[in-house]
C-alpha cells in the first residue's frame, strides 16, 4: 500500500479535541510507515486514465483540465456541470482536511503534470503560507491556474471551520498572492467552470473589442452594458463592415453598428456571412453570438424552415465554423438556459456541437464577458 | 378606433432623419383624431383576461404583476422566464419609441390598476423629467416598483439610441430617484423576476438572519460567503437549536452550526423537523434551503427510497409546508438548474409544485440572497 484515502468524516472538523486527536494519531501512524494519505473527509480522487471515480455518471474520457478541491461536492458539481460543456479532466482530487497531502503538494504535481493544460483549485484554508506561495508560482508560470477561494467573509470563514477545520485566512492576502503569480482568482464553482471553457476553447482575444449578434433589441442593450460593465468594450463598427451588413439585412427592425440585432442570421449562409464580415473588423477582437432554443426566432426558425432541428442545428455550427476560419477572430457562444424539457433537448445538443467544434459556451452574457475579460487580462500579464 | 398599435420598427430608431419626420406625422395625425398610440417599435399588449398577447405559449391565467417595457423581446423574456417560476400578469405592455404612450402614463395606469399588486418597468430613456419622477413615486407609495434601466454605460447608451431612439440619461440620476422613492433598481430580466417572485411568494423577512439548509460542505461554504456578500448575515444557530439538530443527526459529515449541512433532509419527515427547529430559532429571519435534482443525493435519494418521483417531491414539499405554518419563518427554495432532460423534468415538476404551495424558487444562493436583501431593504424603508 502506497497511500490511502480517508473518506470518513467525523474528524478534526466537528470542532471535538478528541477528534482531532485521533486525527493526528491515525494519520502520524500510516505516514510513519511510509504510507501517504489523502484527507480524511474527502472524497478521494477521479483518474479517468485508471477508471478511478468518486461519483457515478463522471465522464469516462480523460482530458486536460486538473482540479484539486477542498470540498468532493464542489469537485463533483465542477465534474458534472463542465462535463455538458467539453471539460474533460486529467485528475480531480478531493483532499478534505489535508492532513498529509495537501494543497501546495497538489499543486506541484499538476504544474509539471504532462496530461494537465490548466489547472483548478478549489481552497478552503491554506497550510503553510510560504509552501504555498512557491506551489502557486511554479503552477502558474507553467500553465493557467484558476483558484476559487472558500470563505471569504465572516459566514464563510465559520462556514470553513466547521467544513473542513480550516483557518480561511485573509483574502486581501489570497487575492495579492494570486495577482502576485498570476493565478485566475474566481468567486463560484460556476465561474470557475466558466474559465475551464475559457482557456479551453476559446483563442485569447487580442483586445478588449467585443461584437454582440443576435436577435433582440432590449437584449442588444443589456449585453452593451454588461460587456463595459466586465471591463470590456462594444466599439461601433467601421462604416465599411456596417455598409456590408446593411446589404445583407433589412433596415427595419435591425441595428447594424454594435450590437447587431439582426433576424437575418437565422438563414445559416447569411450567419456564416454577418460572422465573418464583423470578424473582419479592425476593432474586434471576439464576437459574442447569442441564441436561444427557450423561446424566441431561434426557436421558431427552425419550425418555419421545415428542417430537422438536429440537421438545423448542424448547419449552423459548420457556418460558424466557416466565419471563424475565414476571419481568425474567435466566436464565444451565448446559449440562454432551457425553460421546459423540448428547449432543454435542443439548448443540449446545440451546446455539444458547439465545444465538439471547438467553441466556448456560456449561459448569459455577463458570465461570457466576465470570461473573456478574465483570459485577457491573464494573456496580457503573462507577456509582460 | 382608440388606440393603435404600430408594432412596425424603421422609424426614428434608425438614426434617419426622414423616418424621425415620418413617425412624428403619423402619430401627429392619430393623435389629433384623438386615437391613442402604442409604439411605433414595439409588440404591443399581453393582457390575458382580454385574451391578448403578442408572442406564443404567453400563459392564459391572469395574475398581480403589471410590467411596462421599452422592449417588446425582453417583454418575452420576463413573461417566459417567471412564468415557469409561477409569476402570471394582469398586464404587459410594449410600447417602444413611446411616442404617444410613454412610460410615466402607463407607470399612473399600474399604479392605481386594482388588478396589479406590484409593478415591473424597463425603460431606456425617459421622457419627461419630472412627470416620470411624479409617476414613479405614486406608483411605488402604492406597491412594490421594480425598475430595470437599459443603457447604464456608455456601450449600453449607444445601444439604446439605435433600439428606441431614447436618449439613456445618466445612472446616477435614475439610481438616486429610485432610491428617493423606494423603487428597487435592478440590472438584468432575471434580477427583474427575481423580484417578482420574491414580492409574490415571499413574506418579508423581519431583519436579515439567514440558515442555510441542504446537503454538501463545500456549497455551504459558499452560501455562507454570498450571504454575506449580499448584505445579510448567515449566525450561528443558538445553543437549543443545535441541541435539538444533533439529535435527529449523525456527527459524522453533518454540521449544525449554520450552514446546517446534513443528509437527514432528504428523508421527508426529518425535513419538516430540520426546519421547524431552525423556523424557531430566535435569530433566524428566513430559511434557505438548497436542493439539485441534477446530481448528489437529491437524484440518488427518489432512486434508494425506491419511490415515486412525484410522489416524492409531494412529501417534500408538504413537509416544507408544515415546518413553516409551524414556525411562522419563510422558507425559500435554492433549486440548481438542471443539467439533462432527466433533471429537468424533475426540477420542472418541483418548481411547480414549490410556487403552487407559496414558495418561492432561486436558481442560485446569489440570486435568492439578492433577492432577499433587496425586499428587506424596501420593507424597512417603506415602514420607515
């Protein structure tokens, strides 16, 4: 036996000197014997490569995100909520309560993994801050690292004891060492998921221009706001990309300058043709496309083209395909979240075709947005 | 005829000064006829008891929230959205350019409509200053006003110019009017019904002590720390209280401080014990409980019981029902989005049957937190 690990919970966070006690004692024996131990209260580790899972239902293929977390419910919302959106993972690790292998451990050995691109951390409370420090610079100076920090406020720092007997520390000092090496600081499982499908698949953007399309004045509007908002910017497009637009629209009901709200994009050729002509655009640097099977054209389109809606679905996705390569601008997918069990089959599939062709998807435009920003500003550190 | 609506857009929104003239004749000439004028740009009325509406699948019932919107697409989005939370309208009105109809005529017709208990507005541009701020303040002394600004930055204010031709006007102003007179501002569709719901299936929480209840560490954790961040307060549950939660809980895996974090919950009668005892705690002003019917122990739990989904999911929720007559505490539903068409059959079906029995369902701790905090800074101020 060369390590073991400790399920069981009941130890040192019940916040009982006897169990702490045991803890320590348990856990002293076996690694004096040579034999390390992951936890205990934890839930151990998923190693799609050895058929190792801690939950049913985790993706059998493997793939090149690493994730060590604190919590095997967060590790398992992580593994279940990116899995729908092209994450694949080398090795996911629940760690519990850290009391031999912990996170600066962790850390190391992900940064020279060769399966793992990028890795994911989600912490409770760190051990030894300078161990720690050193394990966060190696990670991120090899491969992107996003952290998500547990117990940032006073609920939450009580919330952290009583979890995983952890001292949640500062976050001002967290937050300083992360910008420090560079490391992706998020606030949710969802964000961090967010910036899974980020450095995954989407090419870093070389500025902050964003184009929105799609159908929908009052939604044109929330998007402009909330791309400035992430720290992004909408630019009004050259006058030569909106003349090309106007071509191929109708004026009435349509707004060619940015965001472009247009219904012509549910033909497949005129979205491949709108795409590549903003694509093209000296000011942008990614283009937010925004759809929904929930309600709406694009749910209607579908019935009105008479198309099979799977068939439908695949000539968009080649036609984004096509823009993207023609114009080497990245495309990021807004999908808005099914509402009843037809919209959730479509949002489904839509979904998986997209990541299948290598386009990062997100539910709402400010996750995109906060995304996209996020990617920059890490690309823009990096090079510095 | 009394009133027209011109659904038609390719007025003065294109920015083209004949259209601007052409629109301000068109109207011109209706209005001196004495014919009222919804629009131009717009998608008109959904008022179900008169069996109107501008979009399909809009539900047929009739209910208290009364919504204006410059948008007739995020129209859509509100009344789709809310109505599978259980929010049903007694009217919804787009009304575009506004230039006849405008915002503050229709804010005095909602604020006095004896079938609308509480008012939701979008609104790009306003009008009229002052006449805008008078129908803002009678609207909101006689209910709750729930206000979403389109074109807050400066991307978003362009956006609006080429959507309705309205000019944004400056946030800070819109925020401090909100504020003077108790309108709750919010920033996107779901924060908007968000709200609505919150207002309908909510009683006002009497100060700010929030528990959090439901199975999972590391998402406790967060909750905690998005209580906080929200501006409420997650305490540690009193002495008694925990006393009388260790007693129907294993140790092992279970805190009872405050994120109560346990697996007794999906046993329907330890459910109404588990939040009776908390109801009755004396700083505790509202109950979050969180469930997922898409992963972890909510899905495998129907499966081990052997039972019935929906048979299920009716003692859930009448044990919900009972833990809160008997405790006079409001309980309020954190239901994570569903990830397959399995899950989301049955998240459907338990949103249904949790709005059917008073309660009110948040996709996310965030949202429901936000929510929460918001009534309970207007219910403070409203009394003040």
């Amino acid at each position: 036996v060369r390590s073991v690990h400790f399920f069981t919970a009941g130890f040192r966070e019940t916040g009982d000197d006897e169990m702490a006690d045991l803890e320590m004692q348990v856990v002293g024996r076996l690694t004096g014997a040579g034999i390390r131990v992951f936890g205990p209260n934890c839930m151990g580790l998923y190693v799609p490569e050895s058929k190792l899972a801690f939950m049913p239902g985790f993706p059998a293929e493997t793939g090149p995100v690493g994730f060590i977390s604190q919590s095997g419910g967060n590790a398992g919302e992580m593994v279940y909520t990116s899995a729908v959106r092209g994450i694949r993972f080398s090795k996911v690790v629940s760690y519990g309560n850290a009391s031999d292998i912990d996170e600066s451990e962790l850390l190391s050995y992900l940064a020279t993994d060769p399966q793992t691109d990028a890795v994911c951390a989600y912490i409770e409370g760190v051990k030894h801050g300078r161990r720690f420090f050193q394990a966060m610079r190696e990670a991120a100076r090899a491969k992107p690292v996003v952290v998500l920090k547990g117990g940032r406020t006073a609920s939450g720092t009580r919330a952290v004891m009583s979890h995983t007997a952890s001292l949640a520390g500062s976050l001002d000092v967290f937050d300083s060492l992360c910008r420090q090496v560079n490391a992706v600081r998020v606030n949710s499982v969802e964000e961090m998921a967010d910036l899974a499908v980020a450095f995954r698949y989407m090419s870093a953007p070389a500025g902050p221009g964003v184009a929105v399309v799609g159908g929908g004045g009052g939604f044109s509007v929330f998007a402009a706001d909330e791309i400035d908002d992430a720290g992004l910017n909408c630019p009004v497009l050259p006058q030569n990309t909106q003349r090309a637009l106007s071509e191929i629209n109708p004026v009435a009901g349509t707004s060619v300058r940015n965001p472009v709200d247009t219904i012509a994009i549910f033909e497949p050729p005129k979205l491949e043709q709108t795409l590549r002509i903003i694509g093209e655009a000296e000011n942008i640097d990614a283009i937010l496309y925004h759809t929904s099977f929930s309600w709406g054209r694009g749910r209607r389109s579908m019935a009105m083209l008479g198309a099979d809606p799977v068939h439908y679905m695949q000539m968009q996705v080649q036609q984004m395909v096509k823009a993207r390569e023609a114009s080497g601008t990245p495309i990021v997918v807004v999908l808005r979240p099914p509402l009843d069990v037809e919209s959730m089959e479509r949002t489904a599939a839509f979904q998986e075709k997209c990541w299948q062709a290598g386009f990062p998807v997100f539910p709402t435009i400010p996750r995109a947005a906060n995304a996209i920003a996020k990617v920059l500003r890490w690309t823009r550190r990096r090079s510095v």
